[in-house]
C-alpha cells in the first residue's frame, strides 16, 4: 500500500524485522538472569528510550519504497546510516512528474529565520511562481526528450540529458534504516525546522512507525520530539 | 535452533529480512524501466557481485544470536557495520564455561607465519597447556564466585570481579548485519589467515546464508571467497 | 590552492592528517616488538594493501572545499564513510554558474552499455544540445531570481525557488574522508564505469594524493586500479 | 606526552586535525554569503551545539595512544564511529602488566543499581580481593610464557596462549576520532553511569580537548555533559 505524500509522491513499506518485544529481547541479553528490575516491556522501552540506551532499537530494521522529488532526496540522503538504492537516470529515462506545490505552500522567505519560509505569498505574485514553475519544468522535460529522442539523429546519453531537469523532478528509492537512526532522522526531519516538503514525509513514516512499534514510537515521542536543548546554566 | 560451535558457543538465527528476490528486487529499482539486460536472478546477482554494485546486498538483512569465548569476540566486534547487544558483565553474573580447545587444536606458533600457527603439539607438552588451561579457568573462577559473594562479607561489584577471569570464558549477543557487511566479515574470517577459533563460527554462518540466499552464497564464493588480490605488473 | 575540474569546479586541499609514514606507525602499533618481517615503510604499505589490512589506511585524513555540479554531487554523497558540509539553498543564494560540457563531451547514449556514453554527436546536434542547456539554464536562473526577488513583492522562500533550477547548476561542500575509504571512492570513481562528470574529480583528486602519500597511492594504483581480486576458484 | 591514567595506562594525542576556526570556517560554507546573523566563533558554535547542528563538528579530527586494560578496550571498542589499530596478541607477545585497583576503589555491588558499585570493600575484604588478583594474574602469566616458551618444547601459538590471560591485563591502540563523535563518546564514558576504569579515561581526554577546542568543549560541557534534552511534551 503506497501512502500518497505531495502531489506524485508515497511511501510504501516493503519490509519490517523486528517490532517493540525484539527491541526488550535484545535489551535482556544484556541483562541476563541478574534482572528483574523492569518487568515489562512498554517500561523497559520507555527506560532504554530516556537513558540513551539506543543499540537494542538497532535491533529493528525497515524497508521503505519512497518517491520523492529530487530536492528533497538531496536533504535525506544526507543520513548515512541507511541502506539506499536509487532510480539510476544514467540508465532510465525519468518521467515527466514534477512537484508542484499548492498554491498556500507558496511561501514567502522568513523575515526571522534565514533557513525558513514565512507568509504564503499573495494570490497574484503566487499565481505568477505557479506559472515559472509549470512552463518551465514542462519546457526542460520537451528538451530533455528531444535530446534523448534518436529519431533521425544520435540522442544524447541519458546521464547527461537529465542534467537538464529541475530539482522539483521526482525520484524514487528503496530505503533500509534501523529503528534507532530512523527516530534520529525523524527526529531532525518531523521537527519545525526541516523544510516542509521533508516533513510531510517524516510525518507520513511516523504514523507507519506508530502502527509497527506502538511503545517505542510512544516513547520516541515523549523524549525526543520537538525536543530542546537546555544548557547547564539554562536548567 | 542453536547451530553448535566449540565446546559450548553456537550460532542462532534470530531473524531474517528478504532473500536472493530481494536483492533483484531492489537492484531493479535503479534499472526502472529501461533495462530487460540481466533477465534471470541468478544471473543479476552474479553480475552484482562480480561488478561490486553492493548496495542490493544490503537490502538483506540477518540477526543472529552467538555464544562465543571472549578472545573470539574481541576480533568480531572490530566489525563495525552491525549492531550488537551483548551479556553485560557489569549487571549480570558470567557462567562457569571456558572454552577448552580440543588437544589436536593445540598448535605450536608458525615458524612462517608470525600471525598463525603450525603444528599441533606434541601429546605431552599438550597435555601440559591443557592442565594450564584448565587450572587457571577453574581457580579464576572459583575467586570471582567467592568475590563477588554476600556470605559473611560486601561482595565486590562485578564490574571488577570479571576483570580476574580469561579470555576463554564466554559470553553471549545478538549481532544483526546486512548481507553485503556480513559477505565481508565472512570473507575476512573463514579465510584461512583468520585464527582457526573464529573461522569455525564464520564457516558455521556460511552455512546459514548458504540456505539463505543461496544465489548470492554461491556467487561470494565464486568471487569473493579465498581469493587474492593481484597487482597490475602481476597480471 | 584550487585546482580547476570541469567549467567552473574546483578541489582544494584544504588539510591533512598523516602520511606515509603515519600508516606505519600505526600497523607497526599491531606488531609490537614481534617484527622485524616487513622492514621498509614502501614495502609494508604493499603488504597491506595487497592483504587488503585496511585500518591502518584509515589512520590519514584528508579535507577538500570542493565544487561540482549538482548531478555530481548526487552521486558523489552516495558515499557515506565521509563528512560534509554543504552549502545551504535554503539560505543562501545560488550563484548563475552552471555546467555547460565541451561540445566533444557531448556523447551519445552507449549501444552496448545501458548506463554510460558512445561517440560524441556530431556538430549540428551538438549546437542544437548546448543551446537547449543554455538557453533552458538562463531561464531557470532568469526565474528563480525574479521569484526571490522582493522588490514590489514578498519573495518566494529560497528553500522553494531553488526547486526551478536544473542539475547542471554548481554547488560546494567541504568533504573529509580517511585514506582507505577515499581509496574506495577513488576505484569506483576513477574507473571507466563512473560517468565523465565525477571521474575527473576523482582523476584529479588521484593526483592530489599521490603528492600526500606517494607509496600508497602506487600500491593502490597497483593492486586496485590496475590489479584484480580473484577468488579462490578462479586461482 | 603520555598522560598516565590508571596503574599503567595512558593517553597521547599523536595528531590533530581543525580546531574551534575549522568548525566555524565549515559551517559557514552552508551559509554562504547570506549570513551575518551569528558572527564571532564562540557564539557560532554554542549555536551549532544548541541545535544538535553536529557535521561540523566532524571536521575535526584527532588521533590517540591509547594504554589501557582489557576489560576497558572491550567498553570502548563498543563506539564504531572511530578508527582503531591494535596490539595484536597472535602477533606478538604481551606484556606482564595487569590493572591493579587502589584499594579505596574495590568496590561493593551498588545495592540500588544492578549496573554499578557502591561503598569500597572492608580493609580485609579489599586485603584478600588484591590478594587473589594479583595471585591469579602473576600465575595466569607465568603460564603464558611457559606455554610459548620455545625451550625444550615447541611451544604454543600466541593466538591460544592468551586466552589464558584474565582481562585486567593492558593493551593497546591507536584511536581515531572526529570531534562529534569524540563528544558522544565523552558524553556516555565521563558519566557517572560509566564504570570508574573508563570514565578516568574520558576524564583525561576531556582535559586534552578543552585544550584543543576551548569554545568547542565549552559548548559541550553545557548543553550535553551538563544540559539536558526535553522532549515536546516536557516543554
Ligand atoms: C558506476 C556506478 C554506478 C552506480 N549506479 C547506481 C544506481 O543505479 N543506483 C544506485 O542506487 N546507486 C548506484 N551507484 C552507487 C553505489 O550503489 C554506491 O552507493 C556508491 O558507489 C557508494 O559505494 P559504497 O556504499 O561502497 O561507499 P560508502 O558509502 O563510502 O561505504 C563504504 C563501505 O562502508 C560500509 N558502509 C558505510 N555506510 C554503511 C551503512 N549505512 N550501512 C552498511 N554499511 C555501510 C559498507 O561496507 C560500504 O561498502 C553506482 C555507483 C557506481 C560507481
Ligand atoms: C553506561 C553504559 C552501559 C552499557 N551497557 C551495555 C550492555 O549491557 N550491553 C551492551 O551490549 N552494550 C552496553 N553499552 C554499550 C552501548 O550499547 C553502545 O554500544 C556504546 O555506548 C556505543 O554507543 P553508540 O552505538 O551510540 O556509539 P557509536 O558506535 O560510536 O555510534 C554513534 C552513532 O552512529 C551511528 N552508527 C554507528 N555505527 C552504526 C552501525 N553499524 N549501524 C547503525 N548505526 C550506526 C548510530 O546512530 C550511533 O548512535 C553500554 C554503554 C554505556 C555507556
Ligand atoms: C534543519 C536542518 C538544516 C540543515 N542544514 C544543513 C546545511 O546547511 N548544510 C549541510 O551540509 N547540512 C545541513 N543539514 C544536514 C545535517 O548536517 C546532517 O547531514 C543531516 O541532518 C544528517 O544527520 P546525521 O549526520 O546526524 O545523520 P546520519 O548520517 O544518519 O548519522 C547518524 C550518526 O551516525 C554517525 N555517523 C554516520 N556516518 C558517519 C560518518 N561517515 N562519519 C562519522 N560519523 C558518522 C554520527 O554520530 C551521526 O550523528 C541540515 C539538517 C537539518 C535537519
Ligand atoms: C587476519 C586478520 C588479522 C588482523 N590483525 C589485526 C591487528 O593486528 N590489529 C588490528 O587492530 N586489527 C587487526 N585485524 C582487524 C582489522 O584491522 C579490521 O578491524 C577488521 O577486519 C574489520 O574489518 P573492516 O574494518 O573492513 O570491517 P567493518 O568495520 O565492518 O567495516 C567495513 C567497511 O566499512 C567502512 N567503515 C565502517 N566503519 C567505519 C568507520 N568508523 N570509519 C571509516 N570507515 C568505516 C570501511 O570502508 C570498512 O572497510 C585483523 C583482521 C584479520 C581478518
């Protein structure tokens, strides 16, 4: 089942190993018979979650198919501990879907923030972004066609055509993470400072995560989640 | 079900996530549309493997539960790519059980090989190391249980008492590790230049991954496994 | 000091950590007083390398300011063993530089190889291409200017515009890698497979460590570049 | 310089790379020239601190000497963000240095954490608890050599022999690090949760850090050693 996220894009599930009682099974090898401490699992969960203890939520593993447009792969990929295989446009030919935002996510920049967006735009300035934005993608994929076209001549190398595609162009991967560095990205990505059109698509994995691990993802909420930072002198 | 290795150590599957359909699967993704090139799994996966495109074997994940002597842990845990968790000896108290090798494992130092050994030796200077061996275990032990024991007395915490015993006892973890990192452990460690005590465990997972996936199992070994590396003037 | 790649891309050393002589030290750290075996520095670096010993090539560092097209970048970040920092288009402005090939670099699509390049076109389709990219960039850039500008209107958020602009545009990052995994890159990306654009990176980063750490740039030249791996069945 | 800690261990710091400049001088590539907002060093970086901002942190490096027990390097070893050489103990022969707590830190199982040691040991219990360790590590020694001794006998190969050794005995290795990491590691090993043998480690290298990277570390020990996380909720 693919969870539609922005106009062309979803993320599915492929595969789950694991769930909250493998998280407390790894958690108990380390603890042997000397335990008896934390009893239950959601408690050993919430225990683990609060003191950092993060190697037994590594013990969980998932497997996501996800489209995406191509700015936005640019941020995620940027998490390392994953296991990733893209859409090769070396190889493939990319199809024509674009991301075009809705006309009340047409953001003007942010007055505070120099790495956010404020206001949605006017209905005539965004009218006008709507436009650019449509003619242009519209006309770079008409060339990069043409380009690649071997009708009556050679057609370019598709690994050099797509460098004329705009980075609102859709991808798609398949993509491995543990539970415990998927709550980090989460965490960054489901969090008001990532850029909108990442968030959504955090926010969609969060309710799949919840649904999985329903006590970890509990806890993950409770502790890390639009968290903050206080210093020594600040407490 | 606890596959034995050693006396007392075993290697047990905990859990899988996808096989040799997997690995195409996800290999697939980069190829889209475009390719009918590598038409057969068995053939793609040769062709993964022989190409070092590494990443599909990652979609492959295994968790496994070991028991192993600590001296043998010591070298497995320099394998950074997987995520472990292992019997503390802080919380927990550690069993009575050394690992003993059996006489003809009883090799003398290399004469060639300053990292290996040689021979076995011979039946009396054997029988002699095993008396060792064996002695030093059961005394080690019998002061960690008397140290660490309330009777009549504080009990030292664990955390010190385990400092006294030898790096054959064993001790217990879950280790889960994708396909591809889990290729390159077992191409370090059933080689013949790794100690015969690890290469016993690493030929007892060569088994397991061989039921596994067993294209990807055989294309390792076809390519990967026992081999050298030539340099340019050699060939 | 920045060494031109491509139109408008440069590396750039910007420092280091270790040298030859720091891979020695460090796997003579492993050997203890136990060797005289390998004597010389060039010679043990050989041994290592052909035994594929690779810790001790980790003890360098190296750190590059480095800038490429976005289309590189994509594939260059695949490799997660490094650090990076990139340069922000959510805050920052994009610069009007974009990639634009020599007319002779302008290949057409292989005919035997689903993922690479053949002959290069020939002059009129050549001129038909370059003015496609041209035209098609200088518009995008026309655009993302004229949607950021805040003269008589809000200003379309940074993080937004940016999505008009094509993957032939320039980005920059510092990349900071130790010597055995740029060794990786190097193979997988000076190698005739990877696509023209990031091989002449890797080709000048190539250059840039065989003035570092001659003796083990020759032994990767000889065993990696130039050599081969063959496993046991095929010796 | 050899910092000593414990009876025989130590730290040396054998090279740095970057120090509190290379970690502004990163992060404000990703700024570029829109940024005024942060401007001196220290603010940039507690900044950076404060919003979990960690790859520039990454762009320092150092590398150390480590001298340490078994049992110590067996907690250590546990972080994988690092790069390690160690003494090899098939390679070479071991040195006849065992850890030997002060008396004031023979410790009792805390009654209150499983995972910990409360009040120090009686002066008779503590008497009898040296006794034996120092006993068992002279005999278990003894036998070492006896067992790869070569006269008269072939003598054992140094990968079995030391499995007879008990964890208290030192080893050693080069290690790795950059900064992020070097703070994670801190974070968790200069706690008090860590155990003693460990944690005056993290002490040391929190000394040599604050001498490298003052504003770095500074920002460290008040938002991470010092400052806590709350969630959303807890806000
Ligand atoms: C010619 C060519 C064609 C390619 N085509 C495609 C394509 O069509 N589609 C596509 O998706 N990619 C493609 N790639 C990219 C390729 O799949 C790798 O992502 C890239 O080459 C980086 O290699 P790496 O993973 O070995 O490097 P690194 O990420 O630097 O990793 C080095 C090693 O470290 C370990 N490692 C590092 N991080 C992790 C982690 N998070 N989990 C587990 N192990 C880790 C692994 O052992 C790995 O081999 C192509 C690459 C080349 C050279
Ligand atoms: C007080 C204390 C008690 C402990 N008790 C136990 C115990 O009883 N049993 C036990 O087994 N361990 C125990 N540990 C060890 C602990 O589980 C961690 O292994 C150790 O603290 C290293 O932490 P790390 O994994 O975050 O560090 P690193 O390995 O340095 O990793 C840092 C981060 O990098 C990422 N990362 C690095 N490598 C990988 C990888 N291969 N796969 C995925 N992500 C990766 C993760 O996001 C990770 O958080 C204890 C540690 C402490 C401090
Ligand atoms: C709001 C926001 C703004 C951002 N702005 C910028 C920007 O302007 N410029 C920019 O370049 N980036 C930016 N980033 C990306 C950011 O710098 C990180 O690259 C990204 O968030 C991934 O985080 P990570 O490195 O912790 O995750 P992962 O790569 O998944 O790593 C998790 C942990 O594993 C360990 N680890 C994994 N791989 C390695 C490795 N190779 N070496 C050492 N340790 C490793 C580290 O401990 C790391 O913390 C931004 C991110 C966010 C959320
Ligand atoms: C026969 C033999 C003898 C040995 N002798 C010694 C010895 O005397 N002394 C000694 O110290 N070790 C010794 N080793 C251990 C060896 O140095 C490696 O630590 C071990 O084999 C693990 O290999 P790896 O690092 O490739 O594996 P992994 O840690 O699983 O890494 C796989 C790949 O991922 C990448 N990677 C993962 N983590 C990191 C990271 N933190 N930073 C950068 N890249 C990373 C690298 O590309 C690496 O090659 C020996 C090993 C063998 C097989």
């Amino acid at each position: 089942k693919a969870n539609p996220v922005l106009d062309h894009g979803f993320v599915r599930v492929i595969d789950y190993m694991g769930d909250d009682a493998a998280i407390c099974q790894a958690a108990r090898v380390s603890y042997g018979r000397g335990t008896k401490a934390v009893s239950n699992d959601e408690g050993l969960i919430r225990y683990l979650m609060r003191h950092w203890h993060s190697t037994p939520f590594e013990m969980c593993e998932v497997k996501l198919h996800v489209k995406l447009p191509v700015f936005v792969a640019r941020q995620w990929i940027r998490h390392r501990t994953a296991n990733v295989n893209e859409y090769s446009a070396r190889y493939s030919i990319l199809d024509r879907e674009f991301y075009i935002p809705e006309p009340e996510k047409l953001a003007a920049q942010s007055v505070t923030n120099n790495q956010g967006r404020g206001e949605a735009l006017g209905p005539e300035e965004g009218a006008r972004v709507l436009e650019w934005l449509k003619a242009d993608a519209a006309r770079a994929y008409d060339h990069y066609e043409a380009m690649i076209g071997q009708d009556g001549q050679q057609g370019l190398a598709r690994e050099l055509a797509r460098m004329n595609l705009p980075a609102n162009i859709y991808t798609q991967w398949y993509w491995k993470v543990d539970l415990h560095n998927l709550f980090h990205f989460l965490r960054l990505r489901a969090d008001a400072h990532a850029q909108y059109e990442i968030r959504v698509y955090a926010e969609e994995i969060c309710r799949l995560v919840k649904d999985w691990v329903p006590h970890a993802y509990a806890a993950f909420e409770d502790y890390r989640l639009g968290g903050a930072t206080l210093s020594g002198k600040a407490l």
